[in-house]
C-alpha cells in the first residue's frame, strides 16, 4: 500500500509523462501545418498588384494604392477592410 506522499508522487509522475505525450504529438502536428503555411504567400496591400496584374488602382477601405506611384498612409481611426480593385 502506498504513502499519501508516495501516491501523490506517483500521480504526478503519470501526469508529467501524459502531458509530455501530448505536447509532443501536438508539436509535430503543429510544424506540419505550419510549413504549408509558409509556402502561401498571403494577399496583403502591398502585394495585391503582384496577383491582380488588371488592376492599376486598389484599395481596403483606409489606404489607396496605385502601382505607379505606391500607397497612402492610413487615417488614424480607420479600419480596412477587403481589398478591391478601383481602376
């Protein structure tokens, strides 16, 4: 029969043991999806050109962007939305 304390230890072995198991197998499940992440390049403002060679003026709703001359700063209190194409 085990002590109290001997009980405790015991548990808390298995408890470390089981949360180890389970971070590991996340992790790797984790790294897997990340590395198909990484190879996505995501749509943003500044490269919404790149993917939309039609579009010669594009905004979000704050910023406007055109591809000769760049992009204009954002207003202090906006928030952007979808980007889409003007022109």
């Amino acid at each position: 029969m085990l002590s109290p304390v001997g009980a405790f230890l015991l548990a808390l072995n298995l408890f470390t043991v089981t949360t180890a198991v389970v971070f590991a197998q996340t992790g790797s499940t984790a790294t897997q999806g990340n590395s198909t992440a990484a190879n996505r390049t995501e749509i943003h403002l500044h490269n919404y050109g790149e993917f939309t060679q039609a579009c010669v003026a594009w905004t979000d709703g704050c910023r406007n962007c055109r591809r000769d001359s760049g992009c204009s700063n954002i207003g202090v209190a906006c928030q952007p939305t979808e980007m889409t194409c003007r022109h």
